[in-house]
C-alpha cells in the first residue's frame, strides 16, 4: 500500500489554516472535572442563547439510576392510567411522550420535541426524526443541564448536528464543538487536538452528556411505538404538521392513488389517472418550499449592470438537500429588524452555490425601498410556482378535448392500443451524417434512418454513445424533409443548451426559448435564446430604440412600455416563425409565446429522465411524429412525493412504451470512457454489448502521474477501513476518502 501514501487522508497536515486561540470561551463547553471525556459535571458558558450563567445544577451525566424494583414497574404502569388522560407537557417526545427536560431537545425546523431513547428502534427518537424529516438543528430544554443551548461550531457557527463534533480541549474543564468540515481539520490550535474529535451523534443516539438518555422507569412508561409508526407518523407530518400517533388510526389515512396502467382505454382514463398524481406532487412540491424559511441571515448587497439590486448570501438549508434550488427560481426576501422599517421583495435567483462559492445571488425586482444599507435579519421565503404543474394538467386535459393535440396514430400509441405499424413515406436522404458534427458510426446511422420513416421511435445508448449527436442529424434531416418547425426538448436545461449547441452546429437556424425568469442568465447558447434574438434584431427600428431607452432610465413610461411590449410580442413571433428548430425545455414547450404553433415533429432527449406527464406537455402541440431518446438503465425522473412514486410517477413515458413492446433501437459504441471503465458497465448493464469508439491511448492524459496499481489500467478500487461516520445529511455514512479521491481524479 505504499504507493498510496500520498493520497492518504490526512487531516493534521493536509490544511495551513490556524484557529485562534479560544479567549471568550463563547461556544465553548467547560468541564469540571479532569475527565479527558467530557461526560460529567459540564458547565457551559455563554454558548446559549439563554442567560445560563453556570448556575445550572450539575448534571448527572451516568444515568446511574437506583435499579427499579419489580413493584415499582408495576406501580409504574398503573400511574400509567392515570396519566393517559392527563396531558403531556409541550416538550414531550412526539413520538414517545418522555418529557423530563435533560432527556429532550427541540428540533429547530419544525419545533416538535424528542428524546435521546431509543425504544424499539435502532436509533434514539430525536436522531430518527431528524434523520427521517431531513432536519438537522436543534436546541436544547432550557431546564436541562445545559440549558436552552443551540449546539453549534465554535469557529463557523454551523448547527447541522451530523457534522457536530467535539474536541476535548488540554486543560481538561472545557471542551469545543466544531464542525467536522472544515473547521475541525483546519484547527491547528495548540490549545486542542483535532484527531481527538468525535461526533456528538455516535451510534444513532446523542452522546449522553449533551441529551440524557430517559432512565429505565420512564421509558418504560412511555407510549411503545414502532419503527413503522414512526415512518407513517413522519410521512404524515409532511401533510400535516399537528398530526399524532391517533391519526394514524384514522380512516382514510393510508389510502393510496390509484396505480399507473400500462394501456388506457382512452385520454380521460390517462388523465384521470395521472392528475391526481401531479395533484399529489405539486401539494407536497408546495409545502415543502414553503415550509423552508430561513430566518438570520446574512445580506452582501451589490448593484447589477442592469441596475438591479442584487442581495448575496448563503443558505445553510440548501444544504439537507431537500429542496432543490435552481437559477430562476423565486424567493422572497424579508427584512424585520431595527434599523429599517418591516420591508419585503421577491427576486429571482441567478447563482446558486457551486465549486468556488457558497452564496446565493438574488436579484430584487424591484429597487425602490431595499434596506440596502443594512446587512443583518433578514429572513428568505421560497416563493413556489406551480407553472410546471399547471402546464402538465393542461397537456394530459389538451389531450383529451382536443383531437388535434396528437394524429391518430400517436394517439393509440401513446394509450397502448394495438396498431398496425406505419410506414411514413418520406424521400429519404442520400448521406445520413450532417454538416457539422461527427460522422456517424454504424448504429447511429442506422437509428437515423429507421427513424425518419416511423411516426414513433425510441432511442437507447449508454453514457457517451452519441444520443445527443444522433438527436441533432436526426433533427437536421426531419427539418430539411417537412415543412414547419421541428421542436426538440429535454427535461433539464443544461440538456436543452447541450442539444441546441449541436443543432446550431449543423447550420440550421435554431431558437433556444428559455423561461422568463432565466433570461438573466448567461450559458453557452445565449446569443441563440428568443429574447436576445429579439434585443439584435436590426427589422424593428423603434423597439431598438426603446430596448436602448429602456436600458439607460431602467424603466419606460407607460405608454412606451406597451409599445415595447406589442413590439417584442411581433417581433418573437417573426424569429420563432422563420426557425428550423426551437428548442426548450419540456416544460418551456408549455409557454405561451408557442400557443399559436404547431408541431407535427417533436424530439425529446434524456426523455427517460422526465416524468410521463411532463413529456406530454411538448407533445400536444400537434405531433405526427415523435422521436423520445434516452436511457433506461440510468436515474429516472425525481419524484418528491412517495405515494406519487409509489403509484408510478417516477416511470417515464419512455419506460411504458417499451414495456408496451417498442422495440428501442441501440446505440452501442461509447466514446466517452476509456475502455477499461467500460467494460464493468457493458456487463452488468447492457449485456455486454457496449463498445469502444475510442482506444486507450486516445483517452490517456498527459503529465498526470497518479501511481496507478495497474500502470495502463487507469482504475483502483481502495478498501476503506477507516471509521464510519454519519454524513451531514444524515441519510449516509460517510466515506472521507471517497469524497477525496472522486475530488482528485476527476479533475
Ligand atoms: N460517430 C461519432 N464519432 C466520433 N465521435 C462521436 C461520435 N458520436 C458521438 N461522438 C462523441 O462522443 C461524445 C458523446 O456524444 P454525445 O454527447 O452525443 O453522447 P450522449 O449519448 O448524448 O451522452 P450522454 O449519455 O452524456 O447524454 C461527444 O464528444 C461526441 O462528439
Ligand atoms: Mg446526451
Ligand atoms: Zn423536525
Ligand atoms: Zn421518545
Ligand atoms: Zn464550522
């Protein structure tokens, strides 16, 4: 193993950083005993937010309790009785019902209480919910030992209490909580050893100096709940924050949607049936944004070129993962301090974290009363747009009242009727490969051709098999033989920009149509989206004039502004009718700016990744001819909700029309990976039938001299013995070097 030394994780030497020496004793636990581990006698000072001035009573951190005799168990259930009709305290475990105040926290994000016991079950309750409803922040009871404390890292201030840890300091009495990245690595500080650091969850419970374990007698006098309880009760949370253990007996409770088929008699079954599931997934789309506001935050103001304010700042709850943000999405921004009166405004997001920084960037909609000179309390409200939603309801309803949305063919198709299959009589082409893009290779050749005579076809490839390439000749070839305009779209926009870029590549004249809300925003194909074809167009010299006016004063009178607005209106119209190609999302296929359009030819790439309500919404438009590419052996659409899953959201419309015996056609030659990375996936995915486009050589890179085992096989595998540790989302165990060495040899 030496040949790996290098990339060994090493937490003491890998970082320069100094933490400096702790003055204040602000988020620091002091001990008052000469125990290395902190477990008893703590006294905290000053890292609550309560007054505790150490005038706590000392805890009695071993849970040491007098050995319960027989008569008092039984004793014990017959106050039982009694005490059912009593009323447990606000801070009783929610799923238990132990309540003394050192045996419980508080979940910060949804403010239910729960013990440090583990009852039936594998982990304490407190660890199972926060594991289970994805929250990670709690504060302590304020009659516990330690008081109402906010466990937190002592040098960033993060409180997600599965990346917790504490570092027992040398002098013994006092201990530091940090965060296991990156704080505790790159503490240097002499006063504490960063190896020393250990969870403050370990073993799926609190450690028992910061949260009591409840003794024997109370546990046993608790509500006995499940693990499946549990489940359910959490499950029912998600629609209803006061539900309780009673709930779950009710009827109705549990009932689910009904399941996808694989064939429907007719559109209004179709619809019938997946509406209430997108019903279902927006609801809970709703709730969960709405219920992730963050308050205390932190605000950099800036100024954008367009004269729009433009509020930075990060959001530790992106982090649980739960929700996604995306570039265009809306969030409110709110202001409720002092030094400014009650302000609020919506914008739109146009950066969200990556590599190099954590914030968020926000740009208001408004300028006009932004408290820009302050910087602190703030609060950030995720505004949710159901635009998705709405637009697959109104594909699947279009489907069924009108004829005209799809030709007969795909029609029945699409419903898994049995149909004689069709020859659409075409003058094919002489040459198949297209200007501009690599020459095709067998397969994709033959998928080119097969595809242009079917009015529905399905294509399959592996990572790296040319699906996007194949996609742009096929498009170039369907837009050269019919008149109108080809629509091509795929679930996600980076797919939609990769797919455009290739198209345009072929020299046809394409238009990315992006959403409004995403129009700020810079990619690879800007110079190819409606609204900047529409701000260089050179036929309309007024709206020139006004973009320019408008440009300059930030806003135009209003007069102008609804000549502006007729103008751009015109002039969209003139871009989009002179296209080959438009391409969108397949959600954007549901803007209004192509209501007026039809589209006899549609391609949806990654359509494998798209729900089956979502491919609908480019398909009614007209289509005669469909073309859907994919791979079914990759990720599926992300579905949130469980029932919705459960009941088939989650399988594409691709997925369905092959277990309808739709033969895909393959693409089987890959040019992304070296052959050696290849040949695990051809075999357990694709019964071996992937090739190689490209050779060794061609896919070795230079001057890396990463020592590997097999010098010409460029792949390890590295057996971890180090210790597990729950990652920050609580879902995962952790694997630090994992994380390291994806970070290095991806580079
Ligand atoms: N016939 C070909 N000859 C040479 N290179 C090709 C050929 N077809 C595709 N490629 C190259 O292979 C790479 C992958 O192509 P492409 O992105 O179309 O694959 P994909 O199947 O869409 O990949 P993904 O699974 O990531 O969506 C690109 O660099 C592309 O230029
Ligand atoms: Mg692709
Ligand atoms: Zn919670
Ligand atoms: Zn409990
Ligand atoms: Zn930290």
């Amino acid at each position: 193993m030496d040949t790996f030394d290098n990339f060994q994780y090493d937490s003491t030497s890998a970082y320069g950083g100094a933490l400096t020496v702790v003055d204040d004793n602000s988020s620091v636990y002091t001990a008052g005993t000469h125990d290395p581990e902190p477990n008893t006698d703590l006294n905290l000072s000053s890292l609550s937010l309560s007054d505790s001035n150490g005038s706590h009573p000392p805890p009695n951190m071993h849970s040491h309790d007098a050995p319960v005799l027989e008569e008092d168990i039984y004793g014990v259930l017959d106050d039982l009785k009694d005490e059912s009709s009593v009323d447990l305290p606000p801070h009783a475990c929610s799923y238990c019902g132990i309540h003394s105040p050192a045996s419980v926290v508080k979940c910060l994000i949804c403010s239910k209480w729960f013990c440090n016991a583990r009852g039936n079950t594998s982990a304490s309750h407190i660890v199972n919910h926060l594991v289970r409803a994805k929250h990670r922040e709690v504060i302590l009871h304020s009659e516990s030992p330690l008081g109402e404390t906010i466990p937190e890292c002592y040098n960033c201030g993060s409180k997600n209490v599965f990346m917790l840890g504490f570092i027992p300091a040398k002098s013994d009495t006092v201990v530091v909580l940090l965060c296991r990245q990156p704080c505790a690595q790159i503490s240097k500080d002499i006063s504490w050893n960063a190896s020393l650091w250990a969870p403050l969850i370990d073993d799926r419970s609190f450690l028992s100096w910061l949260v009591k374990p409840p003794s024997e007698t109370e546990q046993l006098r608790s509500r006995q709940i499940s693990f499946t309880q549990i489940n359910r009760l959490e499950d029912l949370w998600r629609d209803n924050a006061n539900a309780t253990l009673e709930d779950l007996e009710k009827p109705g409770v549990d009932d689910e949607p009904q399941q996808i088929l694989v064939r429907y008699e007719d559109a209004y079954q179709y619809q019938n049936i997946f509406g209430p599931l997108v019903k279902i997934e927006a609801d809970y789309d709703k709730r969960l944004k709405e219920s992730q506001t963050q308050t205390d935050l932190m605000v950099r103001w800036d100024l954008g070129l367009n004269q729009k304010r433009v509020a930075w700042f990060g959001l530790p709850k992106l982090e649980s993962g739960e929700v996604r943000l995306a570039v265009g999405d809306e969030l409110r921004l709110r202001y409720n301090g002092e030094l400014h009166k009650p302000w609020e405004g919506i914008g739109h997001v146009i950066k969200i974290p990556n590599n190099i920084s954590d914030e968020i960037g926000l740009e208001l909609r408004r300028a006009e009363g932004v408290p820009s000179e302050c910087t602190h309390g703030f609060a950030v409200d995720f505004v949710w747009k159901s635009t998705s939603f709405d637009r697959m309801q109104l594909a699947m309803k279009t489907f069924a009242v009108d004829e005209k949305s799809v030709s007969g063919f795909i029609y029945h198709k699409l419903l898994g009727h049995e149909l004689e299959p069709q020859i659409l009589r075409t003058q094919m082409p002489k040459r198949f490969s297209v200007p501009g893009l690599p020459e095709l290779n067998h397969s994709q050749m033959y998928a080119v051709k097969s595809v242009l005579q079917k009015p529905l076809s399905l294509i399959q490839g592996p990572p790296g098999t040319g699906k996007t390439v194949t996609s742009a000749s096929i498009v170039y070839h369907l837009a050269k033989m019919n008149p109108g305009q080809v629509l091509v779209c795929a679930p996600s926009n980076v797919a939609v920009d990769q797919l455009t870029e290739k198209i345009h590549a072929t020299g046809l004249a394409v238009v990315r149509l992006t959403a409004k809300s995403r129009e700020a925003l810079d990619s690879s194909v800007s110079y190819l989206t409606l609204h900047q074809q529409v701000a260089n167009n050179t036929t309309h010299v007024e709206l020139q004039k006004l973009i320019l006016l408008k440009n300059e004063q930030g806003e135009l009178s209003s007069t102008d502004e609804r000549k502006y607005k007729t103008l751009i209106r015109i002039c969209e119209k003139e871009i989009l009718q002179k296209a080959d190609v438009i391409c969108c999302t397949c959600v954007g296929a549901g803007d209004p700016r192509l209501g007026k359009l039809k589209f006899r030819t549609v391609l949806i790439d990654e359509a494998t990744q798209a729900a089956e309500p979502e491919c609908m919404i480019p398909l009614v438009l007209g289509c005669k001819q469909v073309v859907l590419v994919g791979d079914h052996q990759q990720l599926g659409p992300v579905i949130m909700n469980k029932k919705a899953a459960r009941a088939g959201l989650h399988q594409s419309l691709f997925e369905r029309l092959v277990t309808l015996q739709n033969r895909p056609i393959r693409l089987q030659v890959q040019y992304r990976m070296h052959p050696c990375l290849s040949q695990f996936p051809s075999d357990m995915f694709y019964e071996g039938t992937l090739q190689n486009g490209v050779t060794a050589p061609q896919r070795l890179r230079k001057n890396v001299d990463f020592p590997w085992p097999v010098p010409d096989t460029p792949m390890f595998f590295y057996q971890n013995l180090g210790q597990e540790e729950i990652s920050s989302s609580g879902t995962s165990f952790l694997n630090r070097f994992a994380t390291f060495a994806s970070h290095t040899t991806h580079r």
